[in-house]
C-alpha cells in the first residue's frame, strides 16, 4: 500500500513557490497549475505578508505581482529580497511596459511574464529557471581573471581590484561565461542559451539590460565589446 505521505512528497518534488499576487482568481489558476506541475505553492496576497512567508520558508522560486496593494509593490520587494538573497525571482505584471521589465530585471529578477500568460508556459519558465539555478559549479577549475576582476566560479565570487562586487544570480553566471570565453563574440541568443538556458523564454534585451548592470558595476575594469551586428565579445 502507497502511504500518503510518499504521494505528497511526490506531488511536491519540484520545490516550494511563494506567490505574492491579489488577485485571487489569477492565484488560484497559478497555484492550480504548479501544484499539478510538482511544485508547493503558499500564497500571500501583499508585499509585508510576501516576504514574511519568503524568510520563514526559504522557497526555491519567487513569483512576485508587480502590482501589489500596501505600502510595498512587487518592485520593492524584489528590491528588498536582493539585499540578502540570490533566490530566484519571477515578476507578474498587468502592464507591457518595457520600463517595468527593465526596471526587473535591473533589480534582479530572473524573468518576467506579461498578463494575460498562459499557465503552462509560467510552469514551463519556473522549471528553466530552477534548472540553471541548480546547476553545480565547475569544482575542477580555478578562478578566472579578466584584468583586475577575478570570478571564483566555485565560491561564486567576484572580486576587482579585491573587492567583493555584488551581483545578482544571473549577473555572476554571465560575467563567468565571459570569463570563461574571452575573446568570443557571442549573439544574444547565443547568450541566453547559454546562460538562461535553451528553455527560456524570454526576448534578447534581457541581455543588454544585465550587460549594462555589469558595466555599472564593473566600470572600466570590465573590458566588454559591443560587436555591432553580432552581440558582445570580453577582452
């Protein structure tokens, strides 16, 4: 006989997923799909309530509303989360607003998704996204140095001039990726295979968006090329 406690632990062998989203209706279909997709889903339906459930669960995926009722919209606790935490993030919004997407990603977030989506294809994006998060680091490699910066892929650690730079999750895997390719010049798609991995499926400007957040906090240190008609190249 099958215990119930096997067929749970089954239902949830994805991992566990907050949504922080109000409205009720678009919570329940997502929770519906995810729930049947593997994952755990625990809803909040603001900004304070979110993070509460963030901290004291420790999920591995973040959905996140953009417009959220209170004090704290889905910007701001995505602003908040990456103060302290490289958890994966996806961010909801009502509006095809291509500040608002930028501003996401510049945060930190890994993706976003425009309403109205399709629930299968938010599954299929959580999945692609938890994938690269789990990949294990090259063990049998060490650093690799581009000038003054040095990317610990094993730590994963950045350091210029010895000085830890903080990036977000999606930051550190691109820089290793130029780390590692120096004197490559990749597409954009070609990046976001790569890096984002084959299942993604977002458009190309996320590229330039976390390009522009590593010159920002690189600066001149970072030797990136923007070849014109073909993508970037490092070095």
């Amino acid at each position: 006989m099958t215990n119930p406690a096997d067929k749970t632990s089954m239902r949830h062998e994805h991992g566990t997923i907050v949504l922080v989203e109000d409205d009720i209706h678009i919570a329940e279909l997502i929770d519906i799909y995810l729930r049947d997709a593997g994952f755990r889903v625990l809803q909040a339906t603001d900004g304070e309530r979110g993070l509460e459930l963030i901290k004291l669960q420790q999920p591995d995926l973040v959905i996140l509303d953009i417009g959220l009722p209170g004090e704290l919209d889905g910007l701001e606790v995505c602003r908040e989360l990456r103060k302290t935490t490289e958890i994966p993030i996806v961010i909801l919004t009502a509006r095809d607003d291509e500040i608002d997407r930028i501003i996401g990603l510049e945060l930190g977030a890994d993706d976003y998704v425009t309403k109205p989506f399709a629930p299968r294809e938010l599954a299929a994006r959580i999945k692609a996204i938890l994938r690269r998060s789990d990949r294990k680091p090259r063990t049998g490699e060490g650093p690799f140095h581009i000038g003054n910066i040095v990317v610990d892929v094993v730590r994963r650690e950045v350091t210029l001039n010895g000085d830890i730079v903080q990036l977000t999750a999606r930051e550190f895997d691109l820089l290793a990726h130029f780390a590692e390719h120096v004197g490559i010049a990749y597409t954009r798609q070609q990046l976001l295979d790569a890096v984002w991995g084959s299942g993604w499926y977002g458009d190309e400007r996320t590229v330039d968006v976390h390009v522009r957040q590593l010159r920002r906090k690189l600066g001149d240190d970072f030797p990136l090329t923007t070849v014109w008609g073909v993508g970037y190249r490092c070095g």
